[in-house]
C-alpha cells in the first residue's frame, strides 16, 4: 500500500509505523502540492495526506478521492532560527523577518507552508524579501538548519529538531489541518480505509502530539 | 554507407534509437495548447526566467571555454604526474547526479561551507541564493563537455604541424595559439555547444545550491519544475520555449561552427 503524506509529517508518521500504531505500508513524503499533482495525473498511490485545505479541494475537484476526507491532526506556523547562525540573535518577533540583514528562505505560496506564512506576514504588515522560495516546508528547514539563512517559516513540530530555535506564530489563523483521502484508484480500499482510521487511532495521535501536533 | 548498403538489422534499431528521442518531442508539441502558448508564456515570470537562463547559460560557456580548453591542453599534452586521477575528477560531474552536486557545492560555498565561510567572515561574500551560484551550478555540470571534447580533439592531431611550427622556431606558447587549437576548433565548439546545453537545462544543482526565486535564480527549468505542481499547462509552454530556444540555436550553429560531434577536420594550411 502506497501512502504519500506531506512532508511535515515524516518524522511523526514514520515514528508511529515504527511502533506498529499504522498498518504496513510504503511512505513517502513531499510538498503536498506535488503529491496532489501526481495523484491527478495518475501516480498509483493509494492514500494521501495534505498539509491544507486548498491542495484537499484540488484532489476533491480533480474528483480522484474515494469517499469523505479525515482530519486527523493540525500544527500552527512557527519562525526557524538557526541555533549556530546569526538568526537567534536577530530574529526574536515576526517583524524582525523583514529587517535588511536577516537572510530569509520561504515556501513557495503554492506548498501549505508558504501560503499560511503569506497570509500570516500580511496580516501582520510585514513585508519580507526572501532568499528562495523552496517547494516544500522541508527545503526551509534544510537552508536554515544548514546556516544558509538566518531564519524561516515552518511549523512548530520542526522546532527543536536539528538545532532550530525559534518561536510560534501566534496569529490564530496560522493554523492548518491535515486531512486523509483514499484514492478511487487505491488497489484494496479496505485496506485503505483502515489505514485512515488508524491516523485517528489513539496510537497515533498520541505520536503526533509527541512530535507537537495539535489535536484535529 | 549507402541507403542501401545499411543492414536491416542496423535499420530496425536506429528506428528504436531515433524514436526514443523524437517520440517524446512529439508527445509534447501534441499536448501543447498552441491556441493559449501567447498568453501563458507573456507574463513576466516568464521573461525573467527566459532572459536569466539565456544570460547565465552564456556566461557559464563563456568561462567553461576560458577555463576548460586550457584543462584539455594540460590533459592531453603535459606530462606530470597524477594526470590520469585529474582526468577522473573533472569528468565526475558527467556521472554524478545534479542534486548531489548541487549539496557538494553548498557544503563548500555555503555560508559554513570549506570556502564559503571564510568569503563569508572575511570579505563579506555570499555565494548562496546568487545568480553568481546559478552560474557556479551550471559550471560544476557542463564544464566537463568542453574539457572532454577538446582533449579528444587535440589528441586526435597527429602533432605533424606543431612539430612543424617547432621546428620552425615557434615557441609552444604560439604553436599552442596558431596551430593547436584553430585545427582543434571544431571539437571546442562541439564541446561549447553540449556545455551550453547543459547549462541550459540546469536544474538539480540550481535548485539546491542556488535557490528559487523569481528574476534572480528561477532559470527556465526551475520555473517549469515549479508550475508543473500548480499549473500544467504552463509547464508544457516553458517546454516548448525551451524546446524552440534550443533549436534555433542548435539550427543556427548547424555545421558552420559544429560539424558532427567530435569529429575534427584538420585545416589544409595552419596559419604560423
């Protein structure tokens, strides 16, 4: 069985397949648009898992999903600064983001993460001219935990991880939630189906809140 | 050989050979929405990418041959020790994926990296998220076809002429500039026009060493590698940009500067 879940997920999931809380199954990672992308253009996958709601109505609209999707988890943006870098120094509010010495590497508007923190800087007034646009919340956490940029935009489950400092967003739309379909061309939808309901297992979730995901 | 004097056998696999090349070309120009090409190639991310491509990829040319025929010449002519090794490095980035190159050069010129991060403390340099590292990605991956090219190309002389031209009181300096390498031209030329290539299509290394972002490091295949997510369409149209940009150069060039590759014809008369 094939499951392809957005990228902020990785460490979560695989932690929870690990203790055996989900059944057997090939998981891959990536930006969740990418994964969209390919489910509608056919890829044999037999679950996915996006970071937002928009890439969600993409799959819905594509009509390529096999009954209602689960939401099982949300997380809440959060700026990255790397420990060893000038970030931590500089970067202690969200305003600091837009200041001319601070390096800042983004998502790209089309990945979860880099919509939400679109929308969280303009509501925020801050204007920021970012180093990259990187196709997935992982490529931000990279360039930042490498010391290439001072700081970024990710989520709260990245914090802590690599050496990243930082602090949550606190605007209370910087939260996004995280939704499971089956695929119509899902090989043993059962098998499927199970595999979603085990996202919403107490097991699961259990990992999810131990990696700081926030209750669905 | 003739037409007719090609076996069949021979016949039936370069069919293969040519189909898995011109079957995808056509795959593409027939899924292309030729009615809406103007209006999804005329918006300025567009031409941003186009002219940052067309611009980097020049340069990249510009400084491969510069840097890459006198390689060649020390490859195919000198005679220290160690060159046989030198030969393999340089020829690495043929064989190692882009990606892999692209997080080689940013553990070396990244702000921590072995060279980045005393340009970093010492002269105030970034080469990161630079169209300088767009040029340095495309460096690292086509470079090795202009050295390739032009060592083959000059070890094919048979050293008659620069022998001549020694003889005659030439020192290697000017045997090297008027005899070696106007015969070895057209080999530098082919080799120039695979690096270009290359350079053109650039993608792995440019995404990770270089970065993304429109009018700075976004070249023509980062922009299709990222709307191919949230707009087909106007992947398919950077496609065929692409596909048309290299053609008119390709075709341009023809054989006036680049007969078959690497085949060298020696000039009747060297000047001297």
């Amino acid at each position: 069985m094939r499951v392809a879940a957005a990228a902020s997920l990785r460490d979560a999931l695989t932690a929870a397949a690990g203790q055996g809380a989900l059944p057997a199954a090939e998981l891959s990672f990536a930006g969740s648009q990418a994964i969209a992308a390919q489910a509608i253009a056919g890829a044999p996958l037999d679950v996915v898992i996006t970071a937002d709601e928009v890439t969600l109505n993409r799959l819905l609209e594509a009509d390529v999903v096999d009954g209602a999707p689960r939401p099982f988890a949300r997380n809440r943006l959060a700026v990255i600064v790397s420990d060893a870098g000038g970030g931590a120094r500089l970067v202690r509010r969200l305003a600091d983001l837009a200041r001319p010495d601070v390096r800042v590497v983004l998502a790209d508007p089309a990945v979860p993460v880099g919509r939400l923190a679109a929308v969280a800087l303009a509501r925020a007034g801050v204007i920021v001219h970012p180093a990259s646009l990187e196709q997935s919340v992982a490529g931000v956490v990279t360039k930042v935990a490498l010391g290439e940029a001072d700081a970024g935009i990710a989520y709260i489950t990245d914090l802590g991880h690599d050496d990243l400092g930082g602090f949550a967003v606190a605007d209370p739309t910087a939260v996004t939630t995280y939704h499971a379909v089956v695929l119509r061309s899902a090989g043993d939808r059962a098998a499927a189906r199970r595999f979603v309901d085990a996202l919403q297992g107490a097991a699961t979730q259990r990992a999810l809140a131990a990696s700081g995901f926030l209750a669905p | 050989m003739s037409a007719k004097r090609v076996p069949a056998a021979v016949g039936v696999l370069a069919t293969v050979g040519a189909a898995i090349v011109v079957v995808p070309i056509i795959g593409l120009l027939a899924k292309t929405h030729w009615s809406g090409l103007v209006d999804a190639l005329s918006g300025p991310a567009v031409a941003d990418a186009l002219g940052l491509s067309l611009v980097t990829s020049a340069i990249t040319t510009f400084v491969a041959v510069a840097v890459g025929v006198p390689l060649a010449v020390v490859l195919a002519r000198a005679t220290v020790p160690g060159l046989r090794v030198l030969r393999a490095l340089v020829t690495i980035p043929l064989a190692l994926p882009p990606v892999a190159g692209g997080v080689a050069l940013l553990l070396t010129f990244g702000r921590r990296g072995l060279v980045g991060a005393w340009l970093d403390e010492g002269l105030g340099l970034t080469v990161p998220f630079t169209t300088a590292a767009v040029v340095l990605a495309q460096l690292f991956v086509s470079l090795p076809f202009v050295v390739a090219a032009t060592e083959a190309g000059i070890r094919a002389l048979d050293g008659r002429h620069e022998d001549a031209a020694a003889t005659l009181g030439a020192r290697p300096g000017r045997v090297l500039w008027r005899v070696t390498l106007p015969m070895a031209l057209p080999s530098i030329g082919a080799g120039a026009v695979l690096c270009w290539a290359r350079a053109l299509g650039e993608l792995g290394a440019t995404i990770t060493f270089a970065g993304n972002l429109p009018g700075r490091t976004q070249t023509v295949p980062l922009a299709m590698f990222v709307q191919l997510d949230q707009d087909p369409d106007a992947a398919v149209a950077l496609s065929v940009l692409l596909l048309g940009v290299s053609l008119v150069v390709l075709i341009a060039l023809r054989d006036r500067w680049v007969p078959a590759f690497g085949r060298v014809r020696h000039r009747a008369e060297p000047t001297a």
